[in-house]
C-alpha cells in the first residue's frame, strides 16, 4: 500500500478526531463559531492561496526535487507568501493575536500593523 496511504489514513484520523473535539467544545460552549472560525479559517484560506501561488510562481519544480536549494526556495517564497495573504486578507484577527506576544510592537512593526 505505501506511504502515501500512511498519510492519508493519518490525516483522515486527526481530521475526525478534530471534528469530534471540535463538536463537544461548541456543545459545552468551551469555544464559540466565530473562535473556531478564526483558529482555522484565516490559516486555511492563507495556506491554499499560498501554495497555488508558490506552485505558480515556481512551477512546481521544487517540490519534485531531492536538492536543498530549490525547496528551500520554495519554502521562502511560501512563508512569505503566506505571512502577506494573512496580512492582506485577514488583518483584524491578526491584529488582536499579536496583541498577545509579549513583543507586540516589534511583531507590529514586521506585518505593518498600528494599534491605536
């Protein structure tokens, strides 16, 4: 069978196991719609836009290669990529997470956002 039907029986198994989690926390209104939006939604979309753009832009070479030096690249573009759609499309939740880091002002000043 492979590896490849490790990871997709590994990624079916936490993915129920979040769901049922996820469910008996908003039963026992532990978290609300709107926490668990935002815990998930934001990083999804930025993680999707993000590898299409990264796979468009490198065309996907990187992640077909056994050398450092191309996933690498492949990996900053990402990051980057991925640190700019959350910054550009979700700013408000960003905002109030980093206004949790003891480093606020130095996070702040990285993904240009101001606090009043």
């Amino acid at each position: 069978i492979g590896i490849g039907a490790y990871f997709a029986g590994l990624t079916v198994t936490y993915a129920v196991t979040f769901a049922i989690i996820s469910y008996f926390l908003l039963c026992f209104e532990a978290i609300t719609k709107r926490g668990l939006w935002n815990a998930i939604g934001p990083p999804g979309i930025s993680c999707g836009l993000s590898l299409l753009a990264t796979t468009a832009l490198l065309s996907g070479d990187a992640m077909r290669t056994t050398s450092f030096l191309p996933a690498a690249i492949w990996g900053i573009v990402f990051l980057g990529l991925y640190v700019g759609v959350l910054r550009l499309l979700f700013g408000k939740p960003m905002k109030r997470l980093v206004q949790y880091f003891p480093a606020r002002k130095r996070v702040a000043n990285v993904l240009w956002l101001s606090f009043e």
